[in-house]
C-alpha cells in the first residue's frame, strides 16, 4: 500500500518537491523529467518552467537587474537544451526575461520625468532660457560668407538696408546638426549627406536613446541601462516587481481555457456537425461551453496510435489517461453527458467524411511566428483535406503556445515516438525490409488555417506576428 500511495515522477511531484528542494537540485530534476519525457505537452511544460522560474527570483539576492536576467537566462538554457523541441518553455524564459526588462523601463520612466520636473523647476516656466550664443546668433538667411566675392557683380544687389552682405548658405548636414559648431562653414556634395561620420556629432541625437519605440533598442544599450538602473540609489524593489508579474502569467496559464471557451457560442451554430481529433483539454472546454446552449454533432478521429487511448477515455468518462495520473488532467463532465452526440471514426476516413462537415476544430501543440502550427500526427491530413472542401478550420490555443521562433527547419520541430506502435516487432521479417516512421506531430503551414482563437480572441494568422512583438522583446527572442 505505501508503494501505491507514491505519485509518480510527473508534474504533480515535481511542484511538490520545489517548495522545499533549492534551485539548482530543482533544475536538474526538471531537466530530467522533461529528458525522459515523463512531463510533455504544453500546459504542463509551461506550468513547471513558471514555478522553477518564480523559485529562482525568491532566491535571488540583490537588486542587480543585469544579473537577474542573466540568471534567468542561464537556467533557461538549460531547461531548452533538455528538450527543445517544448517550445513553450523557451516561450516562458523569455515573457518571464519580458516582465524584468518591463520593471526597468517603467523605473526608468519615473526617474526621467522626476529629472525632468526638477530641471524645469530652476526657471520661470514664463521666461524664454538663454540659448547658446553659436545657436542663437545663427539665421540661415543672414549668414555672411567667409569666401571672397566677385568684383563683377554689383554690390548692391547684395547689400541690406543695414549695409550687411547677404550671402545664400550652404547646406546643412547630418554632421552638423541644426548649429555650426565653428564659424567655418562645412561644405560636403549631396554624397556627404547620407555618409556616417566617423566620430558622432556631440549636438547629434544618439542612436536609440531616444527612439519612440523602445523595444528597438540596440541590445548593448538596454545593458548599459540595466547597469545604470542597478547602480543609481532607486527604491525599487525588484524581485517582489517580478514576482508580481510571475504570478499573473500563472493566473493567464490556469485562466486561458476559459478565456478560450467563452468565444464558442461565437464560432458553434446548432445542428452544425464539428470534426476535431486527440485528446485536447482546450477543445473539449470549447465544445461544452457551446454544448450549454447549442445542439450539435461532434466527428472525433481517434488519432491512432500514439493518442487514441487517451481520446477514448477522455469521451468516455472526461478523463484525459486512464493509467497515468497528472493534474493536467481535469475530470469533467464528457460531451455525450452533456447531451451531444458523438462519433468516433478512425484517421482514414476523414477525407471521406469531410463533405459533410461545417467546420474543423484544431488543437495546437505549439503556434509558430509565421502563423503555423505543430500539432498532434494528422492535423495536416485534415486541415489539407478541409481545404480541398472549402471547410473552414479553427485553431484554438492559448497565448502562452505562441512562439518567436520561425519554422526554418521543420525537420527539428517533429518528434518521433515508438515504431514499435505503428508495426510490431513481433513481425521481424516485415520489419528487417522497411523504414518505419511514427511521427507524434505535424506541422500545419499557416495557408491551411482560416482563424486563431486565443485567450484575448480571433485573430487571423497574418496577425500573430503582432501578438509575439506584444509579447516578446527582440533581444530575448535568441536565449
């Protein structure tokens, strides 16, 4: 009985273990759950890289921004290097990297304005301040020329009425700013007006100090900033700032299929008939919170082999495996309890079925920048035969499985289970004259997908690139 009372090595330990265990110990036993794969999929994944991350700010000690952020991303390499193919969790490392470099900017916004007021408070707000005398002396249309004149032309046509000479300037340049910095003119052809000087103009705007955008920063820059944070005497409190933010994104984890679920009754019409396929706990909470108060019929292909054990059960009973206990796996009440019909149809007869289907519901494994998906073995299969009959396909997922990261090379994406599943070994001289390939995932190009819905809505996927610069800073994205 004391060996059965044992949770096995999977989330729940892990979570349990990482109150009490220290960073690095908590780290190594992470990278070795995600190795063997006793933690996999995204929620999961996303939920023990938060914990390990929220673990490694209480334990940081100091106020050093600079050294926080490289903490954090030293731990997150590890954890990618174990598995990289979990997207998700490199997609954790870098919002929780986002949430430090946002405490920053909003510090360092309060410190410029407060300088601000001060430097504005030396001097009647009434009362114009002394320029320098090189710029307030200086007028383009009253600029007398150094160089001789010529004798041929009379001066009269040059002269003022005060007896000045007027002469037409030259150009300004990019090197000189809006004011000379000698009283030699500095005279370059329409070439020298797109050069780059070689020592940089000290009346000159500096390069991205004061560029509208932030995010666009060089990435050496937003160092010096982060040391000039750590450095300067602010009341700042750093790790309680980011762990404040820490706990939202655990919030939006737990909320997110909720979120998700409320848009069903915008996209789930009555007596509509819905192909969808794997055990998904997003599109089942999307199917029965449109069950609430639309009747329609549910096609579900079994996905065989690696997942058609967990889609039977999670119809049958709600729950997601039978034989493996994870919290990831909420029991509720399943779609024929909530009085919608559904059929259960093997992976070959999708094609065939597909005329008479009004819409294909998608889940993701991880959502790409370009707008593709990865996703359970056969997604492709049926979002290309959906398009081959004009059926709509939506892909449901929450924000956290968005990516920065570009498919270049989809190859790295895909990972491959048992063959053993696909043929026995018990056949060996079948086995001994093929290749046999199990593919867990396929990658779903953006061209088959009609619509995203997230937890902040419907988005087509020639706007996701918007969502990952909303929620990625460039110099994160490469860790």
């Amino acid at each position: 009985m004391a060996q059965g009372a044992t949770i096995a090595p999977g989330l729940t330990s892990f979570l349990k273990s990482l109150k009490t265990t220290p960073v690095d110990p908590s780290v190594e036993h992470f990278t070795s759950l995600l190795k063997r794969r006793q933690i996999r999929s995204s929620r999961p994944c996303a939920i023990a890289t938060v914990a390990l991350l929220l673990r490694v700010v209480i334990e940081f000690k100091g106020k050093d921004a600079a050294k926080l952020m490289e903490r954090i991303r030293q731990v997150g390499r590890r954890m990618i290097s174990a598995q990289p193919r979990e997207l998700v969790v490199g997609n954790m490392v870098r919002r929780v990297l986002g949430l430090v470099r946002e405490v920053v900017d909003e510090n360092a916004d309060v410190e410029t304005n407060a300088a601000s007021d001060n430097a504005h408070s030396h001097h009647d707000s009434l009362t114009r301040p002394n320029l320098n005398s090189s710029i307030s002396n200086f007028s383009p249309l009253k600029h007398v020329a150094t160089e001789p004149t010529d004798s041929n032309l009379s001066q009269s046509e040059h002269m003022s009425d005060s007896g000045e000479l007027y002469r037409r300037p030259s150009l300004l340049t990019s090197h000189t700013s809006y004011a000379p910095t000698s009283n030699a003119l500095m005279v370059h052809s329409l070439f020298g007006l797109f050069s780059q000087p070689e020592t940089p103009s000290t009346s000159s705007t500096p390069t991205g100090h004061q560029s509208p955008d932030r995010k666009g920063m060089l990435t050496s820059l937003n160092l010096e900033r982060l040391a000039n944070l750590s450095m300067s005497n602010t009341t700042i409190d750093l790790r309680a700032e980011v762990m404040d933010g820490i706990k939202e994104l655990q919030d939006e984890l737990e909320q997110s299929d909720e979120l998700i679920a409320a848009n069903a009754l915008d996209h789930i019409h009555s007596n509509e008939i819905i192909l969808t396929h794997t055990a998904s706990t997003t599109v089942q909470k999307f199917l029965l919170a449109a069950a609430r108060k639309r009747k329609f019929t549910v096609v579900h292909a079994e996905t065989y082999p690696h997942d058609h054990t967990a889609t039977h059960g999670i119809l049958l009973t709600g729950k997601k495996r039978e034989s493996h206990q994870d919290d990831e796996d909420d029991v509720w009440k399943p779609l024929t309890a909530a009085g919608i019909q559904v059929v259960v149809i093997p992976d070959s007869h999708v094609f065939a079925i597909m005329s008479r289907v009004s819409k294909v519901i998608l889940a993701t494994h991880t959502v790409l920048a370009n707008g593709g998906l990865v996703a359970a073995a056969g997604a492709r299969m049926i979002a290309k035969a959906a398009k081959d009959h004009q059926t709509p396909v939506v892909v449901v997922s929450g924000v956290y499985k968005l990516s920065p990261v570009y498919p270049f090379d989809i190859e790295e994406l895909i990972e491959y289970g048992d063959a053993g599943k696909t043929v026995p070994y018990e056949d060996g001289d079948f086995v001994e004259k093929v290749d046999v390939e199990n593919p867990l995932y396929d990658y779903v190009p953006a061209d088959l997908v009609d619509l995203y819905i997230t937890n902040l809505g419907g988005h087509a996927p020639s706007y996701l690139y918007r969502i990952v610069a909303d929620h990625y800073r460039t110099e994160d994205i490469t860790l």
